[in-house]
C-alpha cells in the first residue's frame, strides 16, 4: 500500500479495528462473554435433553410421549404411568 491520505487512512482504521477486536476476545470483552453464554446454553440444552431421555426410561415412552405430561414450566412432571 502506498503512502499518502487514503492509505494512512486505511491504516489507522485497521489498527483502531484490530484494537477493538482484541478487546472484545480479552477476558471479560463482549465476545469472550457471548461465547461462554453460548457454550453454558448449550450445556443447558443437553442437560435437558438427557433429563427428557432419563425421565421417558423411567416412564416407559418413547418418541417423548405425551409431551404435555414431561414439562411444566421449566421442571419435570412425575410419572403417573
């Protein structure tokens, strides 16, 4: 790149860009944080999963059942099977 106007131009804007996005992936920068949320919901996720699993092993369905019998709100309902 040559010298001049817009290449410095060009260049400042990197450097304030790179600045940002080096911030973002530090510890506690906005990017560092969304990544963690995103693994601790998928985590959530598949505890869910494995806790719909173990509940239709102790019911005796399959396919998820009844889905209106496993969730109320946010906890398992007991098997009335």
């Amino acid at each position: 790149m040559e010298h001049g106007g817009a290449a410095d131009a060009a260049r400042r804007r990197v450097a304030e860009l790179s600045a940002k996005a080096r911030a973002a992936m530090a510890e506690g920068g906005t990017s560092h944080r969304d990544l963690h949320q995103l693994l601790d919901d998928i985590m959530a996720a598949r505890r869910l999963v494995v806790g719909l699993r173990r509940h239709e092993k102790d019911c005796g369905v399959t396919g998820l059942g009844d889905p209106g019998h496993l969730v109320s709100g946010s906890a398992l309902v007991p098997c009335t099977a």
